[in-house]
C-alpha cells in the first residue's frame, strides 16, 4: 500500500498536470518573499511547483497572473509590510482583473490570522500556512477550478516532511539546504514554535544526497537551514548528529559550508572541534546573543547566561582562531534598564562581532513576553539602539580595516550594484567583496588581496 508521502506526491502530481492541461497561454506568477532563508528556500520549492504546472516567471508582480506572498510573521513590521503590499496589488487588479493573489507562510499560520483573510481582505484568492505547502497544487486547482477563495491553515504542531519536491533554485553557484523544520525552545519574545511547529529533522540520508546533487551540478557554497541546526537529529532516534552531519558533509567535495541558526545553549565541543578541523565549514558562524544581562535572558527563556555564551565564544576562537561572528541583538525587551543595557554594550565590546543585526523588541500576540508591560519608552529604545548600532559600526570598521592586506577566498556570484565595472562575492567570512573584474569570474572562487575597506564591504584585487 503507497504511504502518506507517496500519495500526496502522485496527488501534486496529478493536480499540476491537470493545471498545465487546462490553460491555453501559460500563465505567468511573480513570488514575493519576506522574512529569513527559510522562506526563501520554500519559494524556491513554490516557484519548481508553479513552473511544473506550466507557468512562467513575470518580470513583474503588475503583469503577473498570479502574485503570491510567501510572508514573515517575526517581527510587526514585516507583517505590516506584507498587508500593505498585498493591499496594493488589490489596486493592480482594477487594470487586471484576472490577477490571482495568494498569500501563504509564517503570517497565515498566526492565530486569528486566517480569520483576519476572511474578514478584511476578501481579495486575498488563496491562503495556506506553512503546513499546507505540499498541498499547494491541490489548493490552486481547486481555486482554477472555481475561482472562489481558498483557504486551508494546518494545526498540526508537527510538520510532515515530503522529500523530491519540486525546486528552482535562484543560484547556480550557491545553494540552501533545509535540514530541519520548526523549533522547540520557545524564547518568550518569539511566535517561530507557534507558526512553524516543533522541531522535525529530515533524513540524513536526504540531505547528504541533495549536497551530492549540488556539488554535481557545480553550486560551490550550501548553507545548511534551520532555526536551530544544533538540534538537527534529536527528534529522530539513531539518526547523525549535527556535527556528525557536517563532517560527513565536509567530506564529500563541495567548495563551501556554512549553516544557520544556531542556539548558543547547544553549541556542542564536538561540533566547535569539527569546525576546527573541517577543510569546507566556512569561518563565519551566525550566533544570536539577543541580549548580554543574564536577568534580561533568563526573562527570555534563552536558556543559557552570558557566562555560558563567552565561554562558547572562547571555544571557538581557540579552535578557528579567525572565525567571524554575527548575531542577534534585541534593545529595550520589557523591563530592561539603562544598566541592563549597557551590559549588551559591554558583551558586544568583548565578543567584537564582524556585524550584528540590532532590533528594538516588537511584541507578537501569543507569546509569553507581548503579556509583559512595556517598560522602555519608544525614544529610550531608539535611543539604545542608536547607541548600539553606532558601537556595532566602529568594530565592524575595525574588523574589516583589520583584512586589508590579507587575501581571502572570494565566490562570485555577481557585478557589483554601485559600479559595472566591478563584480562582488562573499569570502570565507561571509563579508562581501568588490574587485574589478568581468563575467568570467562568475561562479569561480578566486584569491583576492584585500586592498581597502568600506563601511560594510570590502575592496579587493584578483590575484590570478
Ligand atoms: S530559538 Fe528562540 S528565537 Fe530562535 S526560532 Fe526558536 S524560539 Fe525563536
């Protein structure tokens, strides 16, 4: 007898097929994606499944047949900008009245949200959350077919994994790999456990194989996904272990390995001796503090002190002594004061991280911390974060005034925005750099001399 996974997949299969029959001009879609790489990743797989069901990519979301927005529910203001966008298009729609818009992602999978849809946006034609992904064909015959609204919202705290999705990816040079879904730590300020369920890890056995198929196909550089990779295996029962994971995936010829998220309570010995030891693990790691005052994080439900989080710094340090760091910073959570404050100061001085992503705390419904009074005024944070930001930007300057003269390894992937003449890619520390250049080097990873430094950026000459 087929199982769930072999059914659904004949099922998707069945319904793109049926789609791709039943149009007499392709249709074209536009993606719109919010939020992290995760939801870039799922657009990659929406984007395989609209191309399968015969449509085209527009140009642009005013000309498109269909525009959907693969949305972000982290933090209020993305969520305001996606209902902005969508509402807009509902403008579009008077000049094109065949415009399908589709809504799906984290937001969708907030509570209440699906009845806000119902509500307050009648133009919205589909809605699906980040459960019903695989079901996305199925939801979009169903709206052909009847061209009235659509709506399916999965409660399942567990998501079910579908391997051999469809996928367009946006590189051919770099890739992303989700490993795992979904999040068990429920940090007090953060809705992610509630939208994306609790942890759920893919095979091993999958995910070595997609590296492999990558690497085949020429992608140099992979970045590993999940909200906290360093729990990646725990849910299942004999499975690898992180670590386990990336020295298997270090082994097998692919340029460049970097992963994200994770959680500074699992970073494990183990896995800081792998990424001693591994020839691919790039030398950048993501490791969202969120706050340096051990009150403010024990409040958080980060689970770890600030103790614990410099020890783990320390380790690293000892074991690739160039690593470059990046984190997370959330000014003015409830109840934080001036001296808590400056305790933040004090860790970002100790750990001098190459860039930090710095945000004043915006309360989600359903977490535990939208329940605390609000203690820190709208012009104290700002205040804070100003102050942050500008302590962030002078070790930032002195990091990278640090490189010149170095020569580090660049991928380039792209010509640069600001100059044509000149083509950009990201070296080992995840830094982006600009040289002169031409096509040629697209795709190629090239030693660079580093030769100045900008605010965020560096310049650099092509050895070779
Ligand atoms: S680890 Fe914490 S901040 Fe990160 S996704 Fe999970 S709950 Fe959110």
């Amino acid at each position: 007898m087929p199982d769930k996974e072999e059914v659904l997949i004949q099922e998707q299969q069945e319904a793109i097929s049926r789609i791709a029959a039943r149009e007499d001009r392709p249709l074209s879609y536009y993606i719109v994606t919010y939020g992290c790489q995760m939801n870039v990743r799922d657009s990659e797989t929406l984007a395989g499944m609209l191309q399968n069901m015969g449509m085209k990519e527009a140009g642009d979301r005013r000309t498109a047949d269909f525009v959907l927005f693969n949305t972000c529910c982290v933090r209020e203001n993305a969520e305001r900008r996606a209902l902005g966008n969508v509402t807009w298009l509902k403008e579009i729609r008077k000049e094109n009245p065949n415009l399908l818009i589709a809504v799906c992602g984290c937001m969708i999978q907030e509570p209440g949200m699906a009845e806000k849809i119902i509500r307050q946006y009648p133009f919205i034609d589909l809605a699906f959350g980040t459960h019903n992904l695989p079901r996305f064909p199925m939801l979009m015959e169903k709206l052909l077919n009847s061209r009235r609204r659509v709506i399916e919202v999965s409660d399942q705290t567990r998501m079910d994994i579908y391997e051999g999705q469809p996928v367009v990816r946006q590189s051919p040079h770099e890739a992303f790999i989700t490993i795992m879904y979904g999040c068990n730590n429920f940090c007090s300020y953060c809705i992610v456990p509630y939208v994306r369920g609790r942890e759920v890890s893919r095979e091993s056995s999958h995910i070595i194989k997609e590296a492999e198929e990558l690497a085949a196909s020429g992608v140099k550089d992979i970045t590993l996904l999940g909200q906290n990779v360093n729990s990646y295996g725990l849910d299942r029962p004999g499975e690898l272990r992180f670590h386990e994971l990336l020295a298997f995936l270090d082994s097998i010829g692919i340029e460049r390995i970097r992963f994200m998220t994770s959680h500074p309570k699992d970073i494990s010995d183990e896995l800081i001796d792998v990424m001693g030891k591994a020839k691919h693990v790039c030398h950048a790691l993501h490791l969202p503090v969120q706050h340096g005052s051990n009150r403010v994080l024990h409040d958080m439900n980060r689970r770890y002190t600030r103790e614990h989080y410099l020890d783990r710094v320390h380790k690293l340090r000892t074991a690739v002594p160039d690593i470059a760091l990046s984190t997370d910073i959330i000014v003015g959570y409830p109840g934080e004061t001036r001296e808590e404050f400056e305790e933040t100061l004090s860790l970002v001085r100790e750990v001098r991280y190459a860039s930090a992503f710095t945000f004043i705390y915006s309360p989600r419904v359903g977490t535990p911390a939208a329940r605390m009074p609000k203690t820190v005024s709208k012009e104290e944070a700002t205040a804070r974060i100003e102050e942050l930001i500008a302590l962030q930007k002078s070790i930032t300057a002195e990091t990278l005034q640090g490189m010149v003269g170095e020569t580090h390894r660049v991928l380039f992937t792209e010509q640069s925005r600001r100059n044509s003449a000149q083509f950009a890619g990201k070296n080992d520390y995840n830094i982006t750099v600009n040289a002169d250049a031409d096509e040629s080097v697209i795709g190629r990873i090239l030693p660079v001399r580093i030769t100045a430094a900008k605010e965020t950026t560096l310049q650099g000459i092509i050895l070779e």
